[in-house]
C-alpha cells in the first residue's frame, strides 16, 4: 500500500510502522494521526485453535500463552534501544535509528497490550471495524469464542 500511496494513488493510506517513517523520509506523506490511539484498544493480533486441539494439547496452549505474556512484560519494561537490538534482525530494510523511533512513537500512544487477555469490549470494537467495513454479517457471543483461562494462568503464575 505504500508503494501504491508514494506513487500518486489515493490521498491518504492507513500503514503500520515503519512504512509509515518510510514514507515520511522520503517526504512523500506524513503521519497525521494514529489509528491505534484513535480507535481504542482493538486486537491486532489475536491467537485460534479448533476447541478440540485446545482440550487435547492445553500444556502447548499454555507454554504459547506464557511466551506471549512475558514478551508483553518485557517490551513495557524495557527501552525503545533494547527492543530495536532484539528485533533488528527481522527489518533488515530498517537501521536501528528508525526502529527506535518507531518503537518511541508506537509506546508513546501505548499501543501495546499489557496483557494476553482479549477482553470484551476489544473485542466488540473489532467487530464494529468488520461490520462498518461490510466484513462481518452476524456477531459472535464473546463468551462462545474467547477463552481467557490460559491467560488469566499466565497471569497468575508469571515467572
């Protein structure tokens, strides 16, 4: 999208970072609000399994569950520099400057989930996205859908 946007196509583009400093740069955009910190707390990310696959294998829903909530714990408690040199290697297109920059701007608006629990009302926000966007024909109950045992055990015995 923002190749299409940097080459004349639409007057504004919705991007995650870094494109969006990318863009910025190179003097063809600039960012003039942040969707995350506009929209409240909307799940980006969220994880799925079949329930059957959850009943016969809850040690590995646990252990990925513990994994994602000690990642939440340590980029809150560490510095923008630090998270840049853990995930350096993964934007090989990006220098270290640019990550720290977005990392600041992203922790800035708290855009991070503090927590692996999906809670409800993030969740009813996401489907006001999908239904605004003609995406989703019927809602479904939080309760039939979310389970936030393993997380609230992860939670609970954080080590």
């Amino acid at each position: 999208m923002s190749g299409a946007f940097a080459g004349g196509e639409g007057d504004y583009v919705a991007l995650f970072e870094p494109s969006a400093l990318e863009l910025e740069k190179q003097g063809k955009g600039y960012v003039v609000a942040s969707i995350g910190e506009e929209s409240g707390l909307i799940p980006y990310t969220a994880y799925s399994a079949p329930v059957n696959y959850i009943k016969e294998n809850k040690d590995i829903i646990q252990s990925f569950t513990n994994a994602v909530y000690k990642g939440q714990v340590w980029v809150q408690n560490n510095s923008a520099e630090d998270i840049a040199n853990a995930i350096e290697p993964f934007f090989t297109d990006f220098n270290k400057e640019d990550l720290i920059f977005v990392i600041n701007r992203y922790k800035s608006i708290d855009a991070w989930s503090h927590t692996p629990i999906l809670e409800e009302e993030s969740l009813n926000l996401l489907m006001d996205v999908m239904e605004e966007a003609g995406e989703l024909d019927k809602r479904a109950p939080y309760d039939k859908i979310v389970d936030t045992s393993f997380a609230k055990e992860s939670i609970k015995n954080k080590k």
